[in-house]
C-alpha cells in the first residue's frame, strides 16, 4: 500500500474505535534513537525515514513534528502523502502537545502504543486529554493491523563485553547502581533503555540497527536483578556468567505482568521507561521519579575503556585516511564522474571493515554531494543517489562500532576547485570548529555555556546552522549519548556539567539549500587542566584523528590561534596514523596535513 492508503486503512479502524487522533513515535519499546524495522511504524505510515519525528493522524488530517536536522528531508519524502510537515522550534509552529490539546474535541479519545512513548510523555498527554474531558487509550498498537508484511523483531544472539574493554565488572556497576538507589530511597530500579542494560551487565547485541544492543529489560533490587530477553539469545558461557552474578533471566514480554506485584519503592526515569509499564504499577505512590543512575555512571569514561576508545579511533583514522587519499586521487585522475554517493560511501565501509574488531557501522552513513549536502541528515539510496563531479563539496557523516568504542566523524572534501563562496562557507565552519576544540573553561561548565564558541564565527556573518554543535558518544552503545551536549537551546532541563572522562563531539556546520553543506567533527575528551586559585580548569583532546581538508580553505580568514592549533591536530595525526599507511598514501598525508 501507498502512504495515503495505509492512512485511510489506519483511519477506519479508528473509527470503528470511536478514536479521534492516533499517535505514531518514532521509538520503540524502550525508546531508542534508532530502531530496528520490526518498529519503524512511523516510517511505514508516513513515508519519512528520518531518525526522529512523529505522526499524529485525525480522522481528515495528519501532520508530521520533526526538527531542523529533517526539514529538507521531510518536505521531500512526504511530498504528496496528504500528511503536513510542522517544523518544531520554528515560529509561529505549534508543538506536538499544543496542537493536540487545540484540536482534539471535547470528549474525544486520544490513542497511541504505551509501550512506544515515555511515561512523561503520557503524562504530559493524560493531563491535556483530561482537561478534555475525553479518554486516553494506550493499550493498542493499530499500526500492527494495517502493516500486514511487517519484519519479525529481532533475536540476534548477544556477546560479552569482556573486562579488557569495558574495565569494570558487571558486579561492581550492580553494586555502584544499589548504592545510588539506596540514597534516594529505592527498593528496585526498573531500566527499559538499551544503551544503560548493557551498559551494567556488560553484554551487547544486534537487534538495533547500527547500535550494538539487545532488546531487553531489567529490574534490579538489592538482591537480585531480573534481565527480561528472549533466552535463546544467551549462550551457555554467558548465561553461567550472568547468574553467577545475580542476574535471573525472564522472557522479554512477561515485565509486563510482573511489574504489577511490585510492592516496594520503585525508582523510575520518566524520559526512559514507556507509559505502558508506568500504567501496569498499581500503586503510584510507589513510584520515585529520578534520572537513571547508570546514565551519569556511564557517560563517564573510565581509564580502560579511555585507551580503548583512542585505540578505536586510530583504527577509524587509518580507514577515513586511506579513503580520503583514494578520492582525491580519483579527483586528479579525472575518474571522479565515474562514482556516486553510494559507490564512496560503501568504499569507505569496505576500509573499515578492513579494520581488525570492526562491528558495524555506528550510524546510517550520510554520503552527501553538492545541494545534498544541505540535507542535514541526508541518506542517498537508489532513488536519490547520484553522481559526483568536480566543482563542489562530498559531505561525509559516518562511523565505526570496533570492539573497542564507537567513532562518529565528518568531513567535507572538495572535489577539485570550489567556488569563492563556498571557500568562505568552509573556512567560517573550520574555524567554528577550532574554536570550540581549543577551548578552556572552568569546571562546572555545560555544553550550554559553550556552544557560542563555536556558533561565533558563522554568526558574526550572520550565518547559524540548526542543529546542535555535538552530543555524547556511548561506548559501543548509542552514539547519540545523553545527557551531555554542546547546545545552547538547553531546553526545559539544567544543563549537564561536562566531567573529565565524558566523549563529546564537535561538529558545526552550514548549510546553503540547493548549492552546498559543509560539517567537520572530531570527538573530544573532557580532560583536567591546571587548578589554581580560580578554580579546576578544564581542556579538550581530540579522538578523532583524519586529516580536515586544507585544499578549500582561506588562511589568511583564520587567526594564529587557529593555525596553530590546527598545525597541531595535523601533526598528531601524521605521527598516528602515518605508520600504519603504504608509502605514496604516508606522502599524500603528509602534504594533507601540511602546515598552514
């Protein structure tokens, strides 16, 4: 079926349910960032594939909430769906929230999957439906009943993450999780979100794309911890580990029944865990609500997994450099024509996977040429894939899971002579970059604080870019980590401090729709620096090593700082990544990152 038949089917069985709007998140039961295609359910029904959004469908209308990464993207793939495009954050745009309570008519009934929105969410939702008068319907998946050839969900075996990578025992992050609970008056802690279950057991999976994790729950008290996964996943060597440190193991669905003979203090993450088991508690009073404590915990690199993930990065660096040399060289030799976005982006995939320990990609790769390029988070795929040529920028946003951390990387790299402008664009974009790399801050700072460094120079051109400037990596886990960012729309919440150990990207950008988009991002480390009489000072290291292309940038636009650090970063990257290089490729990059 097409966009606008499996709407029309959607709309009947509402209908034949007395529901006036039905919800569609992009999540699925645990609120992932990505998800695997057994619950891309906003996808089927709206046609947008973009990683974030939801659809909310009336009886003769649909609109489509997404935010400024999938504007481009949204107006292209929704383009005769029926379904309208409500740009979030923009003026005069209602939220998701807003227009509900503005249309949804007296009395009238909201539904949508719980297990597929946050109990916060559903709260927010409850109020506005009572406030209705109307009536909140959340134990129904009718997505389900329209997608009659949906992917079964997956059951991907998991592996162990052993001690020589994550550097610290499963039994000792259960018994840092207990402390944490017990200060805050919690019998039992239920964790629904992926990255923080493997995360505390050391196990990851393969049952969502790009992320290393297993769909599963886990409820732990002060005795025990229950993990809820499908047990024909778990091998006899990981199973004997597991409950040898406490762990029992229950089939994934049955959390559901169980949670309603809970009787003690329950500590809950409204952002995290779904509506649906917030709804099965019997007794709310039980609840506390609080941040998961494994969130904090993990975000904070410990020494092992530091040196693993400088360790990753230069297995990534040697791919993305033998790339690079490769398109320059196909540039040179006039055989560019002969490429697409697709064929280089699976030649960068092929370098990697040379690499030894290396998973799988960390994200879907953006492989963007010219006009593309301003699509933020552009996918190329059979439809839209097209040819490169000389004349303008290859933006490319891509990463690595390696056994030992997760990379995510961009560069934009042009194809032969750019213009004057684009030269311009390009140089305002390396030096947002260094700016924000170079930095040093007192400790107590947030990604808040800082995000104007980097923002400065596009903005004294009166120029901005509408995402944020970079976000946490996860340690083969999510490689969008909350809760740190470099954001200066901080939202609702404080800011997050920023912590020595904490992985950071650092990736302004531009974008100029229909001509050209340029981004560059390396990961930085949060690290110590002096402590004097002002107080704890606090620098960045960068991780990621790849040389950023010199070829479109204008010198005499860049301060000595800027040189200086850059002529730094090159360097570096020169003495890692040069020995591990055949000859002609060590002569190309030492010209690459020759000094400016």
């Amino acid at each position: 079926m097409k966009v606008k038949q499996r709407l029309e089917a959607l709309r009947t069985l509402m209908k034949e349910r007395n529901i006036d709007m039905y919800l569609v998140p992009t999540a699925d039961y645990h609120n992932s960032e990505n998800v695997g295609r057994y619950f891309m359910e906003r996808a089927y029904i709206s046609g947008f594939t973009g990683s974030a959004g939801s659809v909310l469908v009336g009886k003769d209308w649909a609109g489509l909430w997404t935010d400024g990464r999938y504007f481009l993207q949204a107006e292209d793939q929704l383009e005769g769906s029926g379904i309208d495009l409500y740009r979030m954050g923009q003026e005069g745009v209602p939220s998701l929230e807003a227009f509900i309570e503005d249309r949804l008519p007296q009395g009238g009934r909201l539904a949508f999957d719980g297990r597929c929105v946050t109990y916060g969410q559903g709260l927010v939702l409850e109020k506005i439906v009572a406030e209705n008068k109307g009536s909140l319907v959340y134990d129904i998946d009718l997505i389900d009943q329209v997608w009659g050839d949906r992917p079964p969900m997956a059951r991907e075996p998991i592996f162990e993450l052993q001690i020589r990578y994550a550097g610290e025992s499963r039994a000792d992050k259960l018994g840092r999780l207990r402390s944490a609970m017990k200060n805050i008056g919690a019998d039992c802690h239920i964790i629904t979100s992926l990255d923080d279950i493997g995360w505390i057991l050391n196990i990851r999976g393969r049952d969502v794309d790009y992320f290393p994790l297993a769909l599963s729950y886990l409820i732990v008290d002060m005795e025990k911890a229950v993990l809820y996964i499908d047990r024909e996943k778990i091998g006899p060597e990981i199973m004997a580990g597991l409950i040898g440190d406490g762990v029992v193991i229950r089939p994934y669905e049955e959390i559901y029944d169980d949670i309603r003979t809970i009787n003690n203090k329950i500590l809950l993450d409204p952002d995290w865990v779904n509506y649906a088991i917030y709804g099965n508690i019997g007794d709310k009073d039980l609840i506390i609500e609080g941040q998961n404590p494994s969130i904090m915990m993990k975000t904070v690199k410990n020494k092992v997994e530091i040196e693993n993930i400088r360790r990753a990065h230069i297995k990534d660096g040697i791919a993305h450099t033998k790339y690079l040399y490769w398109l320059k060289k196909e540039v040179e030799a006039g055989r560019i024509g002969n490429q697409t976005e697709m064929s280089v982006s699976d030649k960068l995939e092929s370098l990697r996977r040379d690499q030894e320990g290396f998973i799988c990609p960390s994200f879907a790769p953006i492989s963007a040429f010219g006009y593309h390029g301003a699509i933020v988070h552009y996918e190329a795929d059979d439809k839209s894939n097209v040819g490169l040529a000389k004349g303008s920028f290859l933006l490319n946003d891509t990463g690595g899971n390696y056994i030992q951390g997760s990379t995510d990387i961009s560069r934009t790299i042009a194809l032969g002579q750019v213009s004057q402008r684009m030269k311009e664009d390009y140089t305002r974009v390396l030096q947002a970059h260094i700016r924000l790399a170079r930095s040093k801050f007192l400790y107590g700072c947030s990604g808040a604080n800082l995000d104007i460094l980097a923002r400065q120079p596009l903005w004294d051109a009166y120029l901005n870019y509408n995402h944020g400037t970079g976000h946490g990596v996860g340690y083969l886990a999510n490689i969008h980590e909350p809760p740190i960012s470099f954001r200066w729309q901080a939202g609702g919440k404080p800011a997050t401090r920023l912590e020595e150990g904490m992985v950071i990207t650092d990736e302004p950008g531009l974008y100029i729709g229909g001509s050209h988009g340029i981004r560059i991002e390396n990961e930085l480390l949060v690290r110590k620096g002096p402590k004097n009489e002002y107080g704890q000072f606090m620098f960045f290291e960068a991780l990621t090593y790849c040389p950023i292309d010199l070829d479109p940038v204008l010198v005499d636009m860049l301060t000595e700082d800027d040189k200086t650090y850059l002529n730094e970063y090159h360097q570096r990257v020169y003495d890692l990544i040069g020995p591990a290089l055949e000859e002609e490729e060590r002569l190309w990059l030492r010209e690459a990152t020759r000094p400016v």
